[in-house]
C-alpha cells in the first residue's frame, strides 16, 4: 500500500498537452512529504488509504498552480500603471522605477509583496526579470515562495546612470555573483540587445556556454524596438542573429515577446530550440501588434504563457488565458481553453527546465497546486474553464480559493 500522509479529494483537471486535458469528476490528489504519490478516481484508491491517512474534502476543482514563464517582479508595484509606445514607456516610467530597487528596504518589502500576491493569484513557478541592483536580485531569491528563476538585468548602454552604474555584465563581475548564487534558480538576463554592444552580448555568451543557467531576454517586440536594433547592429540579417551570433540562443533560452518576425528568424529560433515567452496582455496593453501564434505553430516553436508584469496590467495567469484565447480568436486563429491551460502550467515548468519536477499532476512531481471555484452548472469543462477566465483582471486576481505549495496551503 503507498504510504500517503494526505488525500485531498477534489474534482481534478489536469493537462496532457495542448490539445488534451484529462478530468475527474470524483478526484483524488494523493500527497506524501509534498510530493504527488497518487493522481486519479477516489474509488479507485479507497483500498490504499490507511487509517492515519487525512483526507480533506476541497469544494472547488484543483488545477496544477500556474507557470508565468516572463515579468519583471521589480515593476509589479507599477503594473497596469502606464502605457505607450514601448521604449518611450520605458525610459518615462520603468527604468525610474526600477532605479529605486537600489534601495534594499523597498526590495524587501516589494519582494513580500510580489510574492503574496502571485500566489493569490495562482502562481507557482516563474522567470522573473529583476532590476540590475545586485541585493535588489539576492532578496527576490532569499525571499521567494514558489519555484522561481531570477536574473539581474546586464544594461550597459543606452539606459540611465541610475540603472547602467548598478549592471554586472562586465564578465569577472558577472561571474562572481553567479558563482554565490543558486544556479538553478539563476537565469543570465540580457535587458535587450539596445543596452549591450555585441562584445559584451558575446561576452555573455561565452558565460553561458560555461554554466547550466536559464537564458533569458527580450526579442522583437515592438516596430521602434527593431528599427533602433537595425541602427546599431546595421551589419546583422535582423533581430534574432545579434543574439545567435553572441550564442545566446540554446534550448535553454526563453526570449519575450517575439513579434515583429521573419521567416529566417523562426527558422533560427526552431534550429536552437529556443523557447518564446508569449505575453497577449502586455502585447495589447502597450499597442504592440498580436504574437503570430499561426507562425509559431507551422514552425513548431515551443511557447509557453507569461503575464510580463508591468507591461502586462495583471499578475493573474487566469486574466493571461484570457486574453490568449481573446486576442488569437478576434484574429480568427483557433485556439482552445485546452491549450490556454497547457500553456500555463506543464509548457512553463517544461521551459523552465522543469518538467520533471512540475507543471502538471503527475505521480513524482510537487503537489503544487490550486483550487478553481465549482460551477457545477456548466455544461462542459470547457464551458466551466471558460467561465473560470470571465471578468475583469482584478476579479480573476482574486478568483482562485486557495493556492498550495508541496501539498501545504500557501495562500
């Protein structure tokens, strides 16, 4: 008999893949030292429960907790905040605001903050940007809650002295905070190739040569972005081969955004295997065109969902599902919540390294996971998980019952 020290009993949906989810009416999650010893029907299991084991009756149905695969955690107390044109954007409202995170007082307490809040909201699991401070990025690491990857944004140029002073992408400086920090969950942050020269973006690609880190940067995000990439790298084919030249896309790579897009350049992306973090609310929110999702699909790039908090206006990765299955259905492209889902939970712990470990429901993974509200009058799942997604951001930011972390309630 497997010894379990909990069963919470629950209807379950759980996604296979992005077209498939597997749902059970009478569901069991089987829980032992935090990790999913057993997945599937209640009946099925009544046999194996011993008479220490607790089982706990959840009203509502449990989805794996939520994977945001981009954002800035430094930018959170200003989401939704401000829009515009993105460099515009930027150098009006985040890189001020992002300079202040030299103060490791407002770090702390926006570090508490952040993370209490995505896990309301249902996160689990992320890659988050931070800003280039050094203590601002040890302090979202010393504090996380959750499976987090950080990184210290490398600014060199084109950016204020209040950012670019802070920026360790001189190599031996680099290096050496690398070497005192968790690795695993450390990602090598280029902000983007605008704030580096192509001697330093090579310089970081020799360091991620050397270690088993997370890339991750942003690419072709908006027309002014690329035209100002153009400029000062005119002897690149385009956007993607700045960083492929410096050797910063690998399968370990997960790059922001990716719109503005050529042929050549997906072509690349699939040769790599580089991940694409696809941001739908931050892309509307700052006026940039929709992601290609019928490109990214005929090239077969793996993608998962993101919120790009503060770009993005909510930390709720159910407002993000949202608007994925909004903006690409208005575009007449065909997705379906099956793969809003997906893309949210098992497709980011699997960007992120993770899928053995994560994502999904699975027997051996962390009991990561979140309770959805029941609405037994729905005539389908994916009517009911649709409904899920309904309303204004702030309402879904609130929507999840409970949020658990190794089978232990955490928000």
């Amino acid at each position: 008999m497997q010894m379990m020290e909990k069963i919470f009993r629950a209807p379950i949906l759980n996604p296979i893949d992005a077209n498939t989810w597997r749902f059970y009416q009478e569901g069991a999650l089987g829980v032992d030292q935090g990790i999913i010893v057993y997945m599937g029907d209640f009946t099925a299991m009544l046999g194996q429960i011993g008479a220490d084991t607790e089982v706990e009756n959840l009203d509502g149905v449990i989805v794996p907790g939520f994977v945001d695969s981009h954002l800035h955690w430094v930018q959170h107390r200003v989401r939704g905040r401000f829009s515009g044109e993105l460099l515009t954007w930027l150098q009006e409202h985040i890189w001020p605001e992002e300079a202040r995170y030299v103060d490791t007082d407002l770090a702390q307490a926006a570090a508490t903050q952040f993370y209490a809040d995505v896990l309301r909201a249902g996160t689990v699991m992320g890659m988050s940007y931070s800003s280039p401070h050094a203590e601002a990025t040890q302090i979202a690491l010393t504090s996380m809650r959750g499976d987090w990857v950080i990184g210290n944004v490398l600014m060199a140029i084109h950016a204020p002295h209040t950012l670019t002073d802070y920026s360790l992408h001189d190599p031996d400086a680099l290096r050496a905070f690398m070497r005192q920090t968790d690795i695993t969950h450390y990602a090598l942050t280029p902000r983007f190739a605008p704030n580096l020269t192509a001697a330093s973006l090579k310089a970081l690609g020799q360091i991620a040569a050397e270690s088993p880190c997370l890339i991750q940067t942003h690419l072709a995000e908006s027309v002014a972005e690329l035209q100002w990439v153009k400029e000062l790298f005119p002897d690149a084919a385009h956007y993607t081969e700045v960083y492929d030249r410096a050797g910063l896309l690998t399968p370990r790579t997960i790059l922001g955004h990716c719109i503005e897009m050529r042929d050549e350049e997906w072509r690349c992306l699939r040769e790599r295997g580089s991940w694409v973090a696809h941001c739908p609310t931050s892309n509307e929110a700052l006026g940039n065109r929709r992601m290609p999702l019928e490109q990214v699909r005929a090239y077969d790039i793996p993608f998962a969902l993101a919120s790009d908090i503060g770009g993005g206006p909510s930390h709720s990765m159910l407002h993000v599902m949202q608007r994925f299955l909004g903006t690409h259905r208005e575009a007449d492209v065909s997705v379906a919540p099956q793969e809003a889902l997906y893309r949210s939970t098992k497709a980011g712990a699997e960007c992120m390294g993770r899928g053995a470990i994560g994502g999904d429901l699975t027997v051996g993974k962390r009991a990561d996971f979140v309770l959805l509200p029941q609405k037994p009058a729905a005539d389908s799942v994916e009517a009911w998980f649709e409904e899920c997604l309904s309303g204004k951001s702030a309402d879904l930011e609130q929507r999840p019952l409970g949020t658990w972390l190794r089978g232990e309630r955490a928000a």
